[in-house]
C-alpha cells in the first residue's frame, strides 16, 4: 500500500491543523531557550500551505511538496523557515513527478529532505535541533525497509524514533541555533524545533494508518 | 499582556502603516511586501545597502533608512527572520547598478533567510554581497557554535557604512568597511525585566524583584547568566571589561561608544549608565569621542541596557560624522 | 524597585554628569547649580529661553537646549519642581540683555517656583516674562482650580519659540508667540504601567493586568479614570476626541501631532497609534502635516502614550521646520 | 512662659526629626493623590534646615526663621518649598529683632506665616491643602489668647485643631494643588501637606511643652 497523492494532501492539512493545536506549546518550549516564535512561525507557514494546496490539488507529489517547500520559505522566516522549506523543496525534488510513492521513493524523500536540511543548518547530530529528531527517523526508516516492514509500520517506526530523539534533547547542550546562546543553561529543555519535527512526521503515520493507535 | 496594540497579528503591519505616515518624506513603505524603502532608490551607481530582521527591534532597522545610512530594510513578524522574498524585493527596489550589501546580524535564521535571497538575486543577474555583524561577547565563539550574536555594532555599521556608499564607492569597499567596524566592535547587554511577544501573549521569561539577566541578545531570550541586582556602576563594569578585554582596548585609543536601552528603560537611567562608562573607561584612558545614548535597538518594551564599542580611526570617524537623515538617526542635515 | 541607578538621591546628579559627557559640544552642565546651558550663552542681543521642572521627564527639559530652543533648562529633582535659585541661576546665565523668557508647566508647584525667580531676576533688573503652558483636556478648567496642567505642548512651543528667538526677535513677540501656541495646542495621556519614584522606591500606583489610567499627567500621579484594558483604536479614540473637541478642529485644519511615549513603551507601539490617529483625524477631514513620534515628555518608566494637537498656521510651520540641534532632537543642520 | 531663641531651635530639629522619621508616610499619602514626593521634599529641605542652623544659631529669632524660610526655598521645590518658604520667610518678618515670643508675637507670627502662604498659593480652606491644617490651627491659637490660656496650652490646642483639619481633609476634593487634578477620585485620602503642616505644629507644641502627653 503505498502512499498517494491524496494521502499526501490529508498529512499536510492534518500538519497544518496539529501545528496551530500545539502552536502554544512550541512557543512555550522556544521561550525557555529561544525567542518565544516557534510555534508562531510554524502555524503562520502551514496555515499558509493550507490554504496554498487546496489550489494545487491535481499536481503531481514532487510539485505539491515543492509547492509546499517554497511556501515555507515565503512565509516563517526565522531559523525553521528556509530549514523546513528546504527540506519540502529539496523531498519534491526527489519525489518530482510521482503520484504514488512506494517504500523506496519513501526512502529517496526523506534522504532528501535530510540533506536538505543539513546542507542549509549546517547542523549535526548532538546539537539539540530538529535534526535529532529527523535523524534517527530516516534511520529508523532505512531499518524498516531493510527489514522489509509495510508503508504504515514503517511510517510509524518513524515517528517513534523522531519522538525517542525529540525527548533526548532534554538533556543536550545546544551547540546550533538559537539555544546555543544559552550554553549550559539549554540543558533541560525540550528543543522547540524537534518537537515540530515529530509533530509532522507523527501526522504522517497518523494520516496513513490511521487506524493503528501510536504510543503518544 | 499590557500592550498599546489592536490584534497581535496586526501588530508589525499596523506600525509599517503608521510609520510609513509619519515618515513619508524619507521613506516609501510597500506593506505587502513587507519592506521599506529610500524614497529616492534606487540610486544610479550607488551600491544599495539593506538589512533586516524581526521586528520588535524598533528604531532597528526601519528607523535607519535614509540618506547616508539604509537604502531599504525588511522587517519580519516580531523577533522572526523575514523571509527571502522581502529581501529580494528589498534587493530590486534598491539595485542601482553597482551592487548591493547585505547587513546580517548573526541568527541562524537570519543568515540562512538572506543566503537563500542572495541565490535568488544572483540569478537575477544583481551583484550582492553580504557581511554578519557578530559582535555580542557574552557569547562563546567557535568553530563549532552558532557564533556570536550580531547586536548593537550593527546600527553603527549601518550609518558608517551608509555614508561610505553615499560617496559612490564601489560594493568590494563598501563590503570590506563593513567587514571592519564589525570586527572593530563588541557589544554585552542585560535585562531588568522580560519583554512579551505579542503573539505569544507572556513573558519570555520571569525574573524575581531582585534579579537580572546577563548577557541577552535582542529577542527576550534569557542571558548567559542570571545575577543579582546590582547597581549601575556594577552592571557597567560587567558589561564593559569582557568588551574592552575582547577588542584589547589599550590606553589611548578612541572609541565610539552606544549606551542603547531595550525599550522600557527611562534616558534618565541610560545617562547614569553612560556616566559610569565614562568613568570606567577613563580609568583605563580611553575615551569616548562619539558617543549615541538612546533606544537604537531594543527588545519590544524590555528594560535593561547594552553597550557597544567600536575602536576608532579616522576613516570611521569621517563616515560617522558624515550628514544622515533617517526617522532615528539626523545630522548634518 | 529594578532600574540601573546607583543610589536614589544621586539619580539627577549622576544623569546630569552623563548628559554632560555625551553631550559636550552642545551644553554646559553645572552640576552644583543644577541647570543645564547652552554652551554659547549668553547671546547677545537675543531672547534667552528657558524652562525646567522635575526631573523624570527625560528627554524634557535638558534634551532641549542647544541651537534653535532652549538657551537652559532647570531639572528638579524627580517629579519636583526645580527651586527658585536654580532658575534665577539660569535666568542670569542666558541672559544676553534682551530678556529672558520662562516657560512653565502648569503646576502649583513649578509657578510659584518660577514667580519667585522671576521676583529675584527682576530685582536684579533682568527683563523676565514668563508663559505658562495648560494644554492637559483630561483636567477640568476653572478659575477655582488649579487649572489644565502643561504637558505635551511644552515640548512642541519651546521649539516653535526657540526658532523665532533664534532669530532675535524681542521678548514680547517671542512670549506672544508663546502664548498662541500654547492656546492652540491640547494633549491628554494614558497609562498601562504606574512608575516608581527612585527615592519613593515602590510604584505610584498599582494597575491591575487588565486595567488602564486615563487622563493621566506626567509625575505618576493616578488619571482622572480607571478603565479596563482597550485596543489601540479605542484608546487612541479616547484621548483624540476631547483634544479635537476642545480645539474645535474644523475640516481642513492642519495640525502638527505628537505621539508620545511615556518612557516604557516601545516606538513599534507608538507607530501604531499614530495609525489610529491619522486615521481618526482623516475621518474628520483633519490633516496632519508635521509631527513627532517617539519618547519626548515622559513619566520615569510608566508604559503609556499622550497624544498632542497643535493647530497649524504658515508662522508655526516655519519656526517648526526651522534648524534645531540640542540633544533630543535635531534637524536642519 | 515666653518661646525663647533656644525653644525654636529645638523645634527645627525636632520638626527636621518628626519629617524625616515620617517621610515614607508622607510619601505614600502624596501617591494616593498626588506624585509620591511630599516626604522627600520636606525631608530634604528640613534637613538643609538642620545644618544650616547649626551655624546660625546666635542670630535672632527672626532672622533665624528668615534663614529657614530661605533654606527651604531653596531646597524642597514643588508645591511645598515656595510654600512653607514662604511662611517661615514672613514669620521671621513678624519676629524680626525678637530673642524671646509671648503670645502676642506668637500671634502675629502665625499669621504673617498664614497670610504667605494664603498669598503665595491662592487656596482658602477647605481646597484640601496644608492651609485646612493650619486656618483652624491659627484659629485655635486666637482663641487661645483671647482666653489667655498660657503659652503650652495655646501651642497644644493650635496642634489638636491642626490635627482635626488634617483628618478633615480625607472627606474633602481637591480643588488646588496636584490632586485637584484627580477630581471626586482625591476623596477619601489624607492631604499630606496637613499632614505635614501638623506633625511641624505638633513638634512645636511638643518642645515647649514636653511634659504634656498630646492625644495622637
Ligand atoms: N542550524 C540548525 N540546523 C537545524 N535546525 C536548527 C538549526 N538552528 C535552529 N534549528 C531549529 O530551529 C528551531 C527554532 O526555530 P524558530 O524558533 O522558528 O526560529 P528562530 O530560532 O529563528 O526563532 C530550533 O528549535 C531548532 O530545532
Ligand atoms: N495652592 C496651594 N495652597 C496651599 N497648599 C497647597 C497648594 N497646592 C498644594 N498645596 C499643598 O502642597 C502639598 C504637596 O506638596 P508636594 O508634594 O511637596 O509638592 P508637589 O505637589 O509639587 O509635588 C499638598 O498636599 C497641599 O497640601
Ligand atoms: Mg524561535
Ligand atoms: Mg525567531
Ligand atoms: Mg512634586
Ligand atoms: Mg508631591
């Protein structure tokens, strides 16, 4: 059962939707080790693509996520804006063309996306961004095809690892972004960013399997 | 939240609207876009000079457009990095030809929003060149690190570089004068109180009666430390030796000094602060030959302060003294 | 109490030494005396200008002397009126036989300090003549009061005078000038926050976190009314409308408007009162054709705004528009 | 039992103690209505006083309540400094050349003091100012003569009037001075410049007559 075009469409919107719920919190979380924004920004950028996709409905994915990528990048600013945008950009790319995707364009996307990331944050793992939470769910990810598991568990075993990463930068010292600022005073807080991270991907599982309950 | 405003998400394009009334002798403001911008950009043969930043920074960077200073400034939503369109749009309106520099405070978000405007503009065909500001020295700095942050040496390379690019020079000297006021100065700043982001409807953080915040940056974000109390005279000292320790101020030099208040500090207070800077740095015999008290680049309604030294030269001195005449910054003119 | 002060009793004298620092070129501080003069008085042959009340209304009224307004200023202690001395003090420095001119606020306190001086100058045969500002709507006005406080419009007549003595002019067009602004001019504040009187140590008052003051003065003291927490329309509506109303501002009038901040709000909250200003005053065909946004007569740290209308005519604009380099604000050259 | 140069010496200084022990007082009632400074001011300029008699002290009585009235003029400033300035600077008027007061000086001295500030402020009574304190305290004083109660009796009915006009003031608005400003909003609080003016009676009354415990 691969992942489909209007499957793709349902996460957005599902995104956009989870983000504006927990737009407090995140900005609760960025005001103990950043500037009080993050959930701001997030909720601003994907009530943005909300609106945007209901336009671009009949694209293809690669165009729908390219769509998504720059209207991120037009529209939250800040550090999570060209971060998340280009990770969108860099997935449509991977993805361009394509109105389903199987296990391995799933694959190919989110490396992408990664990538992306990395090549604009400059970031590693360790550092206490969004990236702890978004590597170990690309691995997770890679084991899951490796061990041949369907769309949806592997899907699941994404967000899992992204929240198992999310929590462990509790306890991270912030060497990136804005946190960084703090120095040893980062520690102890959850990064704002990861949390996003997790949302997103934990609204992906939750759009393709609905029906498994997640361990939340 | 006890805020002069209507809706939080109104807050940044309501105050473009009013500023674009009060100021329409100097200023043309295109709110959609989001920019502001010299009335008489873009200038043929001038190199355009623009920054930005999140709002809540205010004189900071909208009040600095204008003759001998910004050519344009993009403000985004409060304490965010605007987005890369505003500054491409910002990009155009001021591209006379020869170029344009890019002023970048060091965030992340930032450097990575003006980096992704200046590919655009690049294949645009337009020339840009961009400098960080990254003079805050309560941050530790390394390789491996976000870096210092860019705080108060970034208004006073606005008007020195300004009034270089005023001249007609070229964007690699315009660029290279930035490069070294950013690397002649040093800033520090504390916090009295906490500042509220509209939208987020709370302080960013709480202090008690009897503490402080030391070495903020300008989003509200707590310091490096939290200390108690002190008075003027101990706060000037925390925040001046590790900036003359840093830059190696030696006796005999001059330096431009800025006592900038975050938002909610009365001048009567930053005169006290300056007064002890005055003394502290004489102790050392080093004076002050310029000097800008004020709110020049603040943290929403904060109270608190910071200092910010730049060694000078007379080069600097020439452009510093050079006629401006912006909403925030007049002389000579 | 958090402000960057050293002890409460050297608040003005160490503020005064500061200003003196920073602002060398332009005025003499005499710290004993306490009175503040420009560096080239006394001018021969021209009007002398001063005025003075307490301190805590910075940039008021030190940030005024210098070319084109003040000649000196006279700062009491905090929310004081400064004593007889200190004025007759700068009465006898500015004057360079051609008489001086005291502008004072409208408080008990501040006239009768400024009648004695005016006494003790006259005995000493210098020509004095003194203008009281009144401008306050949110106060009753009656022959059995005290009468309409000054505020705002101080600010904007001792530019407006300053410019037409500047240009020697003898001393009774230079009060008569004085005088007609001052009828043409009407202001009435708010306040978010209360503000703490150093030496006092603890708020003037306590508002609670939906609450305002209306009507409130420049020393603290509570406003004519407590009302809940309004948007910026709806306060800047209030204070708007009895200004227009006492004035009798008719359609087609021009108006010089000031926004004022009371010293701990940020400008991007003043920016977007000044949009509710233009706005309502547009609704009424009233245009406003110069102005003023920023910290100009404040109350120490209180959060909250005043706003200011003078009526235009061709004489005002051209003494507004007129050159003017003190501290606080300078243009022309 | 005449007021001697030595009895109005130490009241000065037990009217610069009585103030400074009552600053904060004063203060906080001058919040209420007006700019939370009475206490400040009156303290400074009583403690001016207090010096600047230290070296005046062989001067006569009227010379000595020129220089008080001098000294506080300039040095409180606000409403109160050109006010009380101006009642010493007239009671020394009417006590030139004196070294000693018996009542019929003391009369005159209390009302050239009443008729400077009456002149200086343009108030009368019942406008909520130091004059509501001090009408009725002249008042008592006159009466006093006429019943030709001895010099401590005629000091202490002056204070207790003093005191009654002080607390009358608490029902009345003000309608001079800074809390005029405040309409109907100044009811229902204490005027401090009464207050003043009757702690500065009652320092008087309690010098001459130690002896005498007063009803506070
Ligand atoms: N260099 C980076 N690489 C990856 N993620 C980063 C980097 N810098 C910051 N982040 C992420 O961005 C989040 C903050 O986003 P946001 O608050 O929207 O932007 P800003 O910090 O500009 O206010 C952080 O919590 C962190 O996860
Ligand atoms: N016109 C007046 N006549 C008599 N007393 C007055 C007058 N105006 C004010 N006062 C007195 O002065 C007191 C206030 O003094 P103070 O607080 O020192 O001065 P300010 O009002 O200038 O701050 C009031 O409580 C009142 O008793
Ligand atoms: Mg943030
Ligand atoms: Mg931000
Ligand atoms: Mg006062
Ligand atoms: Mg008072």
């Amino acid at each position: 059962m691969p992942v489909t075009h209007e499957d793709i469409l349902h996460w957005l919107q599902r995104s956009a939707q989870v983000l504006h719920e927990n737009s407090a919190f995140l900005t609760e979380l960025d005001s103990a080790i950043g500037d009080a924004d993050h959930g701001i920004n997030m909720d601003r950028g994907f009530t943005a693509v909300s609106t945007k996709i209901a336009g671009v409905s009949d694209a293809d994915i690669g165009a729908l996520l390219k769509t998504v990528g720059s209207t991120l990048v037009s529209t939250v600013g800040g550090a999570s804006g060209p971060l998340y945008g280009t990770a969108f950009l860099r997935a449509g790319m991977a993805t361009s063309g394509k109105q389903v995707l199987e296990t391995p364009e799933l694959i190919a996307m989110f490396d992408a996306a990664l990538e992306g990331i990395k090549a604009r944050g400059k970031a590693q793992a360790g550092e206490k961004t969004m990236l702890d939470a978004f590597i170990p769910a690309v691995d997770a990810a890679q084991q899951a095809a490796k061990d041949q598991l369907p769309v949806p568990q592997l899907l699941q075993s994404m967000a899992a690892a992204a929240e198992v990463g999310m929590n462990a930068t509790i306890e991270m010292i912030a060497t990136k972004g804005r946190a960084s600022y703090l120095g040893e005073r980062s520690v102890g807080h959850q990064d704002p960013g990861a949390t996003s991270c997790w949302l997103i991907l934990q609204a992906l599982s939750d759009t393709v399997s609905p029906e498994i309950p997640h361990e939340e | 939240m006890k805020k002069l405003i209507n809706k939080p998400e109104d807050v940044v394009r309501e105050a473009l609207a009013g500023m674009a009334a009060v100021h329409a002798d100097l200023i043309n403001v295109d709110i959609e876009q989001q920019i502001i911008v010299r009335r008489d950009a873009p200038i043929k043969n001038k190199v355009g000079v623009i920054s930005g930043g999140g709002s809540g920074h205010e004189p900071m960077h909208g009040g600095y457009v204008g003759y001998g200073m910004l050519d344009a400034a993009c403000p985004g939503a409060v304490f965010t990095s605007p987005v890369p369109d505003q500054m491409l749009a910002a990009t155009r309106a001021v591209n006379g030809g020869a170029g344009v520099l890019h002023i970048v405070k060091n965030y992340t978000g930032d450097v990575m929003n003006f980096e992704m405007a200046a590919e655009l503009a690049a294949a645009e065909d337009i020339e840009v060149v961009s400098v960080v500001t990254n003079d805050d020295v309560a941050v530790q700095d390394s390789l491996y690190t976000a870096g210092r942050r860019g705080v108060g040496v970034t208004v006073l390379l606005e008007k020195i570089v300004g009034a270089l690019a005023e001249t007609g020079a070229p964007l690699a000297q315009v660029a290279e004068l930035a490069r070294q006021v950013n690397n002649q100065g040093r800033s520090m700043g504390m916090a009295l109180t906490s500042c509220t982001v509209p939208a987020a409807g709370k302080p960013t953080f709480e202090l008690g009666e009897d503490e402080m915040e030391i070495g903020i940056g300008i989003h509200g974000e707590p310091g490096r430390r939290r200390a108690k109390l002190a008075t003027a005279a101990e706060i000037t000292e925390t925040l001046t030796n590790p900036i003359v320790d840093d830059l190696r101020l030696k006796a005999g030099e001059q330096v431009l000094a800025m006592v900038n208040g975050m938002g909610g500090t009365p001048l009567i207070e930053l005169y006290i602060v300056f007064n002890e800077l005055e003394r502290i740095l004489k102790g050392k015999s080093i004076s002050i030959t310029r000097s800008l008290v004020g709110n020049y680049i603040t943290s929403l309604e904060m109270a608190g302060c910071s200092i910010t030294l730049v060694r000078l030269n007379d080069e600097f001195v020439k452009y510093w003294d050079a006629p401006v005449h912006t909403p925030a910054l007049r002389w000579g003119r």
